[in-house]
C-alpha cells in the first residue's frame, strides 16, 4: 500500500498510530458522560427521595473523589439533579422542598420561644443541619418574620433573644434604673445579659454614668455623695459615704466612687479617704493631732529630766554655740585673768601634791574648733551618719486609746487608720518639742552658766585631789592589796569623776542627764558613740581605764581627758591636804560615835587608825580590814593591837553565825537554840568591848606617829 501510494512506511505508520488514538479518546469520552449522567439520575432519585445527601456519602458508595464526584454533579444540577447545593457547606445538597420543610420548622419553633435559648441545644434536639439553620433563621429574622435576634454570631455560644424578651428586660432594667439610679452587673447576669457594661453604654448613650467594678451609677447618686463629702469637708468633720450607698454595692465599688468624687471637688488638699469609703477633713485631723500637744509638752520636760543620755541634732549645737559666743563677750576679768596665765604656761601633766598648778582645757566651743567641727560635719553628710536621735512619743496602740477616749463616735476601723496616720508627724511634732525644751531648759543667764562651771571644777577638784591622796595611803600595803585597795577605789570615787567628765561633755554636746552618779556603763558607751572622733578617743582609754588596777594610769588617761572639756582644776598644795585630812579624818570620827553596828565600828576605827599612824588617808572595802589590822601591828601599841585582833575575830565569828542562821533556818530547834546561845554570847562580848575599840581612835594615847 504504501508502494502504491508512493508514502513512505514510516511516515504512513506515523499517520494510522495518531487516527487510532482519536477515535479511542472519543468512544471513551462518550462513554463517560453516559456514565456521570447515569450516576446523576440515581443520585437525583435519592436526593428526591431523602431531601439532601452528602457528598461524603456518595465518595463512599460509588467510591469516587470527592472533588472529582462534586464537579461532576455540579455541572448537571438543575438539569438532572433537581436539587441545591449548600453555599455554607458545599459537601451537601438538598432540594427545594427540604429547604421549605426546615424553614417551617425553624419558623414555628423560634416563633414560640419567649426567652433567650441557646441555638447549640435546640440544633441538638430537632435534628438541624446546623449551617441550614443558620442561614434560615438568619434569613427569616432579616425579613422580619421572626422578633428577635441572635446574639454570638454562628458559634456554640450563639443565643437566640426574642423581641418580647428584650422589651420586658429593657423595662425592667429601665424601671430598676430610674427608681434606684445605679445598675449592678451581677443583675443583668441574671436577667441573661452576657455583656452588662456593654449593654449599659449601647442603651444610655446620652446618659452620665460612672462605670465601676460591678455596677455602675447615675448622676444623682455622684451628686448626692458630692454634696455631703463636701459639707463634711468644709466643716471640719467625716462622713462614711457607704451610709449614703445602697448596700449592694462593694466596698471597693464605694472607694472609686469617693476617689472619683474627691478628684472631682478638687479638696485632695484638704481631705483624705480612709478605710476606703470614709472621708475625713485636715482639719478633723488637725483637732485630732492636738489632743496630744499637752502629753508632748509633759512626756517632753519628763524625757529631758529622766532620760540619762539624747543626742540633740547639730542644729541645736549651732544654737547653743551662739549663745555661748553672747555670753563671751561678756566674760568677766577672773576669766581673763585665767587665759592670760594658761596662755603663757600652758598645759602641764603631772602627779599629785606639790605646788598648786593650773591647768586649762580647750573648751569644745572655741573658734579653734570650727574648722574642726565644720570637717566633721561635712564627714558625717558624706558617710551618711545620721546625728538625728529618735524620741519615740507613743506607739500606734497607745494613740488609739487616746482618740478612742476623746472620739466616741468614730468607728473604730477609722480610730486605727488616723492613729497609723499621725504617728509620724506625731513623732516628728515630738522631737520639736523635745529640742524646744531642751533649748530652753539650757538657755539660762550667763551668771547662772559660770555659777554652775564653777561648782563643776570645784566638784571636779575635790575628788581629784581625794583620789590622789587615797592613792597615797594604798601605796603602804603591799601589791596584792594595794591593788585590791586600787580596783576598789576605780569602781568608786574614779567612777563618780569620769562620769562627772561624761556628764559635762553630754551638756556642752546637747545630752541631758539628771544626775552625773547615775550614768552606768552602759550609759557611758552610749555617750561615746555620739561624741565626735577627736574626743571619743581619749574618753574612751578613761572609760577602759576604770577597768585596770593601777591609779596612775586611770590618773594619766584622766588628764589626757579633760583636756578636750572646759574645766579649769586647781592642785591641792600641802595647806589644802592638811585641810583634807582633816575633814576625812572629823568625818569618819563623827560617824564611828553614832553606829553600833560592830563591822562597821571596826572597819571605822580600822582606817582612822591607819591615818593616826601614817598621816594618810585610805579609802578601802570591807575585805580589807584584816589587811589593815596587820599592817597596824607595830604602828600602834600592842595591847590596842591585839584588842582589835580579839574584836576582829568576834566580829567574823557573829558574821558567820549570822550567814548560817539565813541558810538553815528552822530546820532543827535543838541546834538554833544552841546557835542562838552561842550568837547571844558573841553579841554580849562584842557589845562590852565595843567602847574601847571606839575609844582607840576618840580618845587616843600618845604613841610614835602620832598626827600632829
């Protein structure tokens, strides 16, 4: 054939493969659209049948795609399927009349709810295709065949409200309004209102509302609270605004109707909220805070006359050295006369006895120190040392029972809240009163100011020139009581003239104290600690000093001391110890005629002895008389000697009896009665010796080293 055509084979092959492939590709697409069509009339049928089917269900009963099978049953709808397709869900057709049928049914069913119901539940228990329904009512709710609406969209939470629920709850919510002038949100909850505030703001517009936590009020109400916050306000008093509140309303709710009401009266200055609903004016508070002024005045005078030891801020001191710069222009010539000789011999340490000497000590005041002072102070502001002493007034506690006795009709929620409120400014109104007293307590006339320095250094002098003459009597025994006779003479008469010397720096630094022998320790430690650096040192090495042995150190740091304070202190010469002695000596004598008490009539005749043969005084305790017993051996004659012995040993043995007697009690009556025996006969014996013990020292004989 292809000879006879003249093709060539290949290309005629060509042609017959390509015609072959045409005609196939025809016959197969005929066949298909006989297929589709045949599958479309049984779908019809059972569309017709059921009212709609799925395309879900179809893939699986044909066992075609999904979307293969939509696309074809979508080109023959209307044509062979008498049906519709879903626009929401397009997996489902359905016919005309089951659209009907459901749009009946969702009308009759909604027609008869009368309260808000949610779609979810009602597409649950009928049946509904759900975007069908959606649509439908939708539909029928536009076109207005259906009064109500649906509130939540196409969701599960989706509520259908009919109209004639909306009306009776907008009546009710308008009458409750109108009646009451606030709205709560836990009511409209009730009523199935979802969005309370919501609901408020899209229902009075126009209205003013103030919005609060849960509930929200009308004008009238904030004018009402306005009214009376402000009368309480301008006449000095309180108001609890939740009296004027109905109940139902939260305390938190009332306090941001009061901060609203407070911000918008503009009287933050002059009124403040406590306990979040009371409101009360500065001026109430102010006759609250001077209920106290006279408990500040008294509780001050008793602070600057009883406490030991506080510290006055350096304002206080700025204010004292003015004063004392007043008074130096007003010195008379006995101080000038002091500068000029301590000017040309200066300051001179030294032991006791001798010539008199004078020794003059930089007063803390003096222009030498401003410099000084003002480098402290600009230390003290840069380390951030406070110099401010805290004089607590009452605690909270005890203001409340003041205002609780003087303010009866405040609750008492409100009496703690005001006591909280004023304690600081209490405290801080204190430490004014406090200064003002002190201030004026020291604030005395320049002849009073050098009357009391001159008591001071006569004071000061005495009981350094009985130190260094008590010391002088110790120094005749040997170490082990010489230092008992030393420790004893720290605890007592050393003591008594460094607390003199911590008394005096208290008043030049702005402390108080009563009286110089009742600083303690303690007290002491306390006064160091607020002193400046150059004069903590050396008080601090007297303070230590007291706890040695040894006189002459306690002497050295003693001198090293005053020479930071004001005080000008004389030596005793010969004439003046003589004088001394003398008074010691009268003194000790007029106080041995007047006791009976025989271990004080020995440890008395015990010392005067002493000073009958050695011309010294000795300051000693107790424990020491058999020391001084022996040492008088030799010193007096020996019948007096041994007398003392014997009346020593009586003396002891009624001590000892006395001691026993405390500790056994009345255990055994047999054994007291002997005791008491026994006691009874040391007493007899003790009271006949007892007048020539005294009469050794008041009615001495002559012997060697004898007194002049």
């Amino acid at each position: 054939m292809a000879r006879s055509m003249s093709l060539q084979h290949r290309l005629l092959r060509r042609s017959t493969m390509s015609f072959m492939f045409v005609v196939v590709e025809l016959t197969l697409s005929t066949y298909n659209r006989s297929y589709l069509d045949q599958l479309a009339e049984e779908i019809n049928d059972k569309l017709q049948e059921a009212g709609q089917v799925t395309i879900s269900e179809l893939c699986k009963a044909y066992d075609l795609p999904g979307d293969f099978l939509l696309q074809a049953l979508s080109r023959r709808l209307g044509r062979i399927i008498h049906g519709q397709l879903d626009q929401e869900n397009r997996g489902v057709i359905f016919t005309e009349a089951f659209v009907s049928r459901h749009r009946a049914r969702i009308r009759g069913l909604f027609t008869a709810i009368t309260r808000p119901t949610p779609v979810s539940s009602l597409i649950t228990r009928y049946g509904f295709q759900e975007h069908l329904l959606y649509s439908l009512l939708e539909e029928l709710v536009n076109a207005g065949r259906l009064k109500g609406t649906v509130v939540g969209g196409r969701q599960d939470k989706a509520v259908f409200v009919p109209d004639i629920y909306s009306r009776t709850q907008n009546n009710w919510v308008d009458s409750f309004f109108k009646q009451n002038g606030y709205l709560e949100f836990d009511a409209l909850y009730r009523l199935g209102i979802p969005d309370p505030a919501g609901y408020i703001k899209k229902r009075y517009k126009s209205a003013q509302l103030l919005f609060l936590r849960a509930a929200c009020v009308g004008q009238e109400i904030v004018d009402q609270v306005e009214a009376s916050v402000e009368e309480a306000i301008s006449s000095g008093n309180w108001i609890d605004v939740a009296t004027l509140l109905p109940s139902s309303l939260s305390v938190e709710d009332v306090g941001i109707l009061l901060q609203q009401v407070m911000r918008s009266l503009n009287k933050s200055s002059s009124g403040l909220v406590f306990s979040d609903t009371i409101a009360v004016s500065e001026k109430f508070l102010s006759t609250c805070a001077d209920l106290f002024s006279d408990l500040m005045q008294q509780k001050a005078e008793k602070e600057i006359k009883n406490n030991p030891v506080n510290l006055i801020t350096e304002e206080d001191l700025k204010q004292a050295s003015c004063l004392e710069n007043s008074y130096a222009n007003k010195k008379d010539k006995k101080d000038e006369r002091r500068k000029k000789a301590t000017e040309g011999s200066g300051s001179v340490r030294g032991g006791g006895g001798g010539n008199a000497r004078e020794i003059k000590i930089k007063k803390t005041k003096k222009k030498g120190r401003k410099d000084a002072d003002s480098d402290e102070e600009s230390q003290g502001t840069a380390t951030g040392r406070s110099k401010k002493p805290e004089f607590p007034f009452m605690s909270q506690e005890e203001i409340e029972d003041v205002l609780k006795t003087r303010m009866q009709d405040c609750p008492e929620e409100l009496i703690t809240e005001i006591a909280e409120h004023l304690r600081r400014p209490l405290t801080k109104t204190y430490q004014e009163v406090v200064r003002s007293v002190f201030t004026s307590s020291t604030s005395s006339s320049g002849a009073n100011r050098r009357q009391a320095m001159k008591d001071l250094q006569e004071e000061f002098s005495n009981l350094y020139n009985n130190i260094r003459l008590f010391e002088k009597g110790a120094k005749y025994f040997t170490d082990d009581t010489q230092t008992n006779l030393a420790k004893h003479l720290l605890k007592t008469l050393c003591t008594d003239i460094t607390n003199l010397v911590f008394n005096f720096l208290a008043s030049e630094s702005m402390m108080t104290t009563e009286n110089y022998s009742t600083i303690t320790s303690e007290g002491r430690i306390k006064i160091l600690g607020k002193l400046p650096e150059d004069t903590k040192g050396p008080l601090t090495k007297l303070h230590t000093s007291l706890n040695g042995k040894s006189i002459e150190d306690f002497l050295s740091c003693l001198d090293s001391a005053v020479d930071i304070c004001g005080i000008m202190v004389k030596k005793g010469d010969k004439k003046k110890e003589r004088q001394v002695l003398f008074q010691h000596r009268q003194a000790l004598i007029e106080q041995l005629k007047v006791t009976e008490d025989p271990a004080l009539v020995l440890h008395l005749t015990s010392v005067l002895l002493f000073q009958f043969s050695t011309h010294c005084m000795l300051h000693a305790p107790g424990r020491s008389v058999p020391q001084i017993i022996n040492f008088l051996s030799g010193k007096i004659p020996e019948d007096q000697h041994l007398l003392l012995v014997k009346y020593h040993g009586l003396v002891v043995k009624q001590l000892m009896s006395q001691t026993k007697k405390t500790e056994h009690g009345d255990s055994d009556t047999k054994d007291n009665m002997e005791e008491e025996e026994g006691a009874e006969s040391i007493r007899k014996e003790l009271q006949e010796i007892t007048t020539s013990i005294k009469d050794l020292v008041l009615r001495p004989r002559k012997f060697s080293g004898t007194e002049e």
